[in-house]
C-alpha cells in the first residue's frame, strides 16, 4: 500500500466520524479524496469518481446552508462554509490544479464535474 491509498484510507474512516461542530470541514476532505482517487488508475472508476464528485457538491451546499443560518455565508465556493478561509490562495491553487491529475481513462462526466470544481474553487 503506498502513501495515496493510505491517505484515501484514513479519509474514509475518518470523514464519517468528524463530530457535527466539524461538518463545514468535510468538503475539504472530500476535495482531498478526490485529489488522491484521481491519481489511483484501477481503483476508482468513473462512477465512483462522478459520485465523489456530486457528494462533494452536496456537502459544500450543507455546509453553506448551515453557516448561513448562523453567521451568513458570503465568498468563494466551499471555502464560504468554514471559518477556516485563511488560505484561500491554497485553495484556489489547488482548484486550478486538479484538472491536472484527469488523464485519457477519465470519461466526459468526470472530467466535466472535475472541471467544474476546479473552476469553482479556483
């Protein structure tokens, strides 16, 4: 097992138990999964990469739909649903970097969905 597949395993173990004070933090670490699983060329088909894809999206919008309620959610894509927003430029660079990890075995709706949060978040 090498450092990717590691990392991929310790996301899935720990994203499900992140205390509920923590849920504009699962985004981020959905992004991260996503950044690492592009990389993986036999583990994760394109319907496992679409659906990591759509989750993401869908944890974002929770995650801005509950700051709303509290402080008001204003800002950048997923970066809005947190109080950590200091390194945005991180963030932003990754964005423009994840196009980067698609190769040819990625399928339109992958690479349209990556795209996607690639350009949203950058």
């Amino acid at each position: 097992m090498d450092v990717e597949d590691e990392v991929l395993s310790l996301l899935s173990w720990l994203i499900p138990r992140l205390p509920e004070h923590e849920a504009g933090e699962i985004p981020f670490f959905g992004l991260a999964m996503l950044w690492f699983a592009l990389g993986r060329r036999h583990q994760w088909n394109d319907a496992a990469l679409l659906g990591l894809c759509e989750w993401i999206m869908v944890t974002e919008e929770a995650a801005r739909r509950r700051k709303s309620i509290g402080v008001g959610a204003s800002g950048s894509w997923l970066v809005s649903g947190t109080g950590y927003d200091t390194h945005i430029d991180r963030w932003q660079k990754l964005g423009r970097r994840l196009v980067d990890r698609l190769d040819m075995r990625h399928g339109p709706d992958v690479r349209e969905a990556v795209q996607l949060i690639g350009a949203m978040l950058a």
